[in-house]
C-alpha cells in the first residue's frame, strides 16, 4: 500500500501530463480530495500531502470533518453530495463551495441561510442516467435565469459526474457537452453566474475531464483509498 503522499505525486503527475497533452496550465485545474469514505486520520494525511481542498458528500461526514480539522485556516470545504434542502443549515456556515446545486429549494435555503455569497456549481446530468441527480441540457439555463433573485447564490460553473464504466468515448462526450453548456452560458454574461469553471472527473476519468477543461477535479478512491468501516 502506498502513503497518500505518494499517491498524490502520482496523481500530480498524471494531472501535469494531462494539462501539457492539451496545452493547459498546470494551475487552472484544483485537485479536489474526495474523504467522504475515509477517516479524520487518513484527511490529516492528504492535508499533511499539502492537498487543502477537501471534499464531503453527506451532512454528518462534512460536519465530523469540520469539526475536527476546521480551524486549519488553509482548507477549503466543497460539498459535492445530493443535498435535500432541510440539511442545508448543517453545512452552510463552513462550506466554502457547493457542487451539486440543482433544485429551486435548496438554493432558496442557502439564500436564506448563508450569511455570505456562496459559490455554487450547478449540477448536470448529462448523460441521462435515471440514478443521477442534475438538470438537463433543456432545463440549465431556466434554473440559472431563476437563480438571479437569490442573492447569496453565486453560479461559479457547472459540475457532473460520467457514467462509471462507459467507454472512454462516450465519458468524453460527457464532459464536451458539459463544456458547451458551459460556454453557452458563460456568453450570456449573467452577474449571478460568471460560470467559468468546470467540476467534472474522478478517480478513473480525471484525465479526459482535463483534456475537455475541467478546472475541478474531484479525487476519491485513487488519493485515499477505501476505508469502508469507516463509511459515514
Ligand atoms: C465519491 C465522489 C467522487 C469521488 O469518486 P472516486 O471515484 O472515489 O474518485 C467525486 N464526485 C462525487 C460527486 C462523488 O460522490
């Protein structure tokens, strides 16, 4: 078993070669360490590696993590999960930045709740998979419209996650269209939403997302393993 540190150099290099394949800089794209499956332990060990975004995908692990690690002042806390707009209070205060935004209710309550303009991705599902949560291509720009009279809601970009073991074709046609939508969006220059940055990639598509523009790379399993006893 390799340490966390080394799999982060791994990492690190694969996102290098990665950026110098589609001649991107290095620094446009944030490595995102995924947690929600391991301990407090094994986190002190990514920011100990000098990963500072750490990412949470339910209530309890982000508040279990925030509590033991928050008042490292160099962390920023995403929250990447589905999110049900009761549970928007047990997170607000801490989080720094939102991923999976795609329902009226929940930004209703982060508008109401927050104390601070909060950066939001919008999420997408692009590939259509019932399981997914997300809006489709048609409903993107409507929800981003109605999100202007929200405003502690800041639409950063737009986030999605490719189906799991889909050719590397059709998980590239994933994250192209998510660039389009992006773009098109983007064009429309909405205050509310600059939508520059892309969340998209994980452990096994992290590359291709790059390749496509990803400014977000969200990493879980390939920086820290499993710890499923410790599963919350
Ligand atoms: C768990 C999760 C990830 C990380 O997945 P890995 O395959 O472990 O890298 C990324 N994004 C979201 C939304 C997740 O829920």
């Amino acid at each position: 078993m390799s340490t966390v540190k080394e799999r982060l150099e791994t990492i690190e290099q694969r996102v290098k070669e990665a950026c110098e394949r589609s001649g991107r800089s290095r620094d446009e794209v944030t490595i995102v360490a995924v947690t929600k499956s391991v301990s407090v332990e094994r986190t002190k060990e990514v920011i100990d590696a000098s990963c500072f975004h750490l990412a949470e995908n339910r209530p309890n692990g982000f508040r279990n993590k925030v509590e033991a690690l928050g008042t490292d002042e160099r962390l920023t806390w995403h929250y990447i999960g589905n999110v049900q707009s009761r549970q928007v209070k047990q997170f607000i205060d801490e989080v720094d930045v939102i991923h999976s935004l795609s329902t009226e209710s929940v930004a209703k309550q982060i508008d109401k709740r927050a104390d601070r303009v909060v950066d939001c991705f919008v999420q997408m599902n692009v590939s259509g998979e019932a399981s997914k949560s997300g809006l489709t291509e048609d409903e993107v720009v409507p929800f981003i419209e109605m999100l202007e009279q929200y405003s502690n809601i800041r639409v950063i970009g737009l986030m999605t996650m490719a189906p799991y073991d889909a050719s590397e074709e059709d998980i590239r046609n994933v994250f192209v269209r998510l660039r389009e939508q992006r773009d098109r969006i983007q064009e429309k220059q909405f205050e509310h939403a600059p939508c520059t940055q892309l969340s998209m990639g994980m452990s096994n598509d992290f590359e291709i997302a790059i390749e496509e523009g990803a400014t977000h790379i969200r990493i879980g399993t390939a920086l820290v393993g499993k710890e499923s006893e410790e599963m919350k």
